[in-house]
C-alpha cells in the first residue's frame, strides 16, 4: 500500500501563507497570523508553518508542541519558577501538555510546528 507524504518546498520562504487571522492568546496589541497546514491529524493534532507578528501572549498548552524557528526571536517564559529562554532562527523547542507561560515575540517569527 503507498501512503501520501505531505510536503512543503522551501518552506522559510514561502509568501503565499493563508491569513489566520488575529492571535487570540494576544495580552497587548493586536498581532496578526498566518500559516500553512501540512497535516492534520486526529483531534488538535496538526503540523505545519505558522508565522505572527511581534508582540506578548500567553499560552496554556492542551497539547505537546514541537517548534523549529525559522525566521525572528521571541522569548519563551513558563509562570511560576522557570527560566525563560530566548529563542531565534535554527533554535528548536518541545513544550509539553500542560505548560503555561508568556510568549514575547520580538520581531516576526516564522516556525514550523507539529502539535500532537
């Protein structure tokens, strides 16, 4: 049996990402999203290219997610004790279910990212 393998081509600069509208998780101003959706699995289970514009949020997470950054920086906070960790092009990330904290980006960020 052949099974379909999603693929993206030059994934860092594609320019036709579809407009996702405003960041709900935003604590300031309005930051804008974008992306494109490489595979869709059960549930919230989903992989693919997200980019948003600078600016604070804060994030529960329902699900693991898997960042790889493509393009910009933001710092990574947890509530409570943690540290925060500053994020930039070629860092990578695994935040696990249940982790809550600030995101700050600080310029447009492009990742890709497997929520599972």
């Amino acid at each position: 049996m052949s099974v379909a393998a999603p693929f993206l081509q030059q994934a860092q600069g594609l320019t036709d990402l579809e407009d996702w509208g405003a960041l709900d998780e935003a604590t300031g101003p309005e930051m804008q999203t974008s992306g494109v959706s490489l595979w869709k699995g059960e549930g919230d289970q989903s992989a693919g290219v997200w980019e948003c514009t600078a600016g604070p949020s804060h994030w529960t997470l329902e699900t693991n997610e898997f960042v790889y950054v493509m393009s910009g920086s933001m710092t990574v906070t947890p509530d409570g004790d943690g540290e925060p960790v500053t994020l930039k092009a070629g860092d990578t990330i695994l935040i696990p279910k249940g982790w809550s904290g600030a995101w700050d980006i600080h310029e447009t960020i492009r990742k890709l990212y497997v929520i599972f």
